[in-house]
C-alpha cells in the first residue's frame, strides 16, 4: 500500500528530475515511493492518469472536433513537440495526438512538420494556428471542462510512499484470524450477510447493465452505475455502499460490456470483437491487487463473489481461481465464490 505524503509540482527538465529522484530515494527508500494523480478521491498511478485523463482527452476532443481532425490529417506529415525537443523534458502530447488520430482510424496526410503545443512566432519560425489550439494549455479535461489536460497533470500530482506491510502490523493481535481461506457452494450470492461480506464483481468502464450479475445489482441498486460512470477505469476496484446492496468492490476488467476475453482454442467469438486473454488476465489481477489493498486498509475480511471473469467474460475458472488465490493468499481475509449451481 502507498499512501499520499504531498503534493508535487512541475517535474521540469532531466536535471530535475534526477534531483527530486535521488532526494526521495535517499528520504524513502529505493523502489519506496512513485507519483500519483488524486482525482474525485481516486488515486491513479502515472500510466493509469495517462490513460485515463490524458490520452483520453486528446481522443475526445479531437473526435468532436472534426474540422480541426481533418485540418490536422491534410496539413502535417508528422508531429514534434519544440519546448521537449529543446529541454529534453517529457513529451506527452505528441504521443497523445498519435494515439487519438490510431483510435479514430486516421493518419497525416499532408507535407508539414507540425508543431503541438507552442503558438506565434519563435527563433524565425511561424507556427500554425493549430499548433496552439492542440496545446494541453487549450484542450480541455475530458470529464472537467473547466480546466485544461496541463492544468490537471501539473496540479492533481501527489508523492505517494509505502506503508509497511499491513501484515507485519497485525501480527500480534491475537484478535484477527492468520489464514485465508477460499470456499466454493452453491447458493444465492445475495443471499449472504452484507453487514459481515462484502461484495466483488466484474464491470467494463462503459458501466453498461444489460445481463450477468450486474443486471441483478442494477436492479438492487440503479445509482450504484451512475455513481461508477465518472470514476471508472479499468484495473481498479471501485467501492460502491449504500443500504440496498452493502458493499460492492466494482472490478474494472473492460472497456465495452459486450466484449469477452478470446480465450485460445476456441471459435465462437469468430464475429464479435473481444479482448485477448492474456489482457484480459492481467487487468483482472490489477483489480484484485486493487481490492485487497483497499480490504485491508478497510480491514475488511470477509469477501463473497460469484464465479469471476468465468461468465460473460468467457474466461477459464481453472485459470481465474489461482488468480485470486496468489493475490490473497498472504491476507487473512476469507473469500466465498458462491454459484447457483
């Protein structure tokens, strides 16, 4: 576990960067710390804010502004960034651009060198009007568009550091149980005590209800989705309370609900697009790192779920189980995969 120490500004050139690095490693510890975006009380590492807010942002505007898309696509070749070409500072938004333009299904037509981020007139060189409209300075947050990408990479950025093992401090409580345990019964998985249990599930980030279990916790509970919309992203475990359903860990294993994982040797996912298995594996793991991270901050030990990612998800419970067994098995905390049959 990490927990958030402060508040961090510019990382600025490599030089400072070095600096600030070799500060926190000789206060912290090597392998001790990492920088983390905290957004609506969710904390995201780097690449998770740059997924999540970053990328998404430039694929977002660039998709509802189709005269600017085009432009760009007829006017340059291919793209820089001067002020990291010139500092050797990190360059984001080029890479961001790209990534828009791939998932839009568009490519540069055109015969110019076009600059993102900078504007005017600079060293002899006249930029083109785009250039400073596809600024992080100018595009907006996708999901805040009261402020821009560069405002929430700069401002929203926190030193997280590592809590000693949550173990090591339970160590010599006679008063909490040293094994974990995982059972599998048939049975209602609703019918469970939701003050003692609390509950796990997979969802995509669309938070689209439509069948499986999460069609049921709809039903329960029709706020829990509109309460997910805005934080979900995938590899997390998003934590839903309220009195109609308990406690519900939301596991963020997709993009799309109507996707499956394509599991190998078999073919009848021939017409529908889906998520390779070894992706789809390793977001769920990052889920349930997710989950028991936030259990034992909680010190929550009782955990039922239905038969994970093994549904509509069409993966192998023969190989989700140990999943969920390497994850917990260092905690405490008792799970039950309960099934109707």
């Amino acid at each position: 576990m990490f927990r958030i120490v402060k508040k961090i500004g510019r990382a600025g050139g490599p030089k400072n960067r070095e600096k600030s690095k070799n500060e926190w490693d000789k206060k912290y510890g090597v392998g001790k710390w990492k920088v983390v975006y905290q957004y609506n009380n969710e904390i995201y590492t780097r690449e998770q804010a740059l997924e999540k807010f970053y990328n998404r942002s430039y694929y977002e505007y660039l998709k509802n502004h189709p005269t600017t898309l085009n432009n760009l696509c007829n006017m340059a070749n291919s793209l820089y960034n001067p002020h990291a070409d010139a500092t050797g500072g990190v360059d984001l938004q080029v890479p961001a651009v790209y990534k828009a333009l791939e998932h839009l299904n568009k490519s540069l037509q055109g015969a110019q060198r076009i600059a993102i981020g900078t504007w005017g007139y600079k060293q002899g060189i006249e930029y083109p009007q785009i250039s400073w409209e596809l600024s992080p300075y100018k595009v907006p947050l996708w999901c805040n568009k009261d402020i821009s990408i560069e405002v929430f990479w700069q401002d929203y950025k926190y030193l997280a550091v590592q809590e000693l093992e949550q173990l090591s401090l339970f160590s010599n409580n006679t008063n909490l149980s040293s094994e974990f345990s995982i059972t599998e019964e048939i049975g209602d998985l609703f019918n469970t005590n939701k003050l003692k249990y609390v509950y796990a599930h997979c969802i995509a980030e669309d938070c689209h209800v439509n069948a499986g279990i999460t069609k049921i916790f709809d039903k329960k509970d029709p706020l829990m989705k509109v309460y997910l919309k805005p934080r979900a992203i995938i590899g997390k475990a998003i934590k839903y309370e309220s009195n109609k359903v308990g406690k519900v860990y939301n596991l963020i294993t997709k993009d799309q609900s109507w996707k499956a994982a394509r599991v190998p040797g078999k073919t009848y996912y021939r017409n529908r697009e889906c998520i390779p298995y070894d992706e789809y594996l390793k977001n769920l793991r990052l889920c349930l790192d997710d989950l028991k991270d936030q259990m034992i901050v909680n010190n929550e030990k009782f955990l039922v779920m239905p038969k994970i990612a093994s549904g509509l998800d069409k993966c192998r419970w023969e190989d989700v189980k140990p999943i969920i067994v390497k994850v917990f098995s260092n905690t405490d905390i008792s799970i039950i995969i309960r099934m109707l049959d």
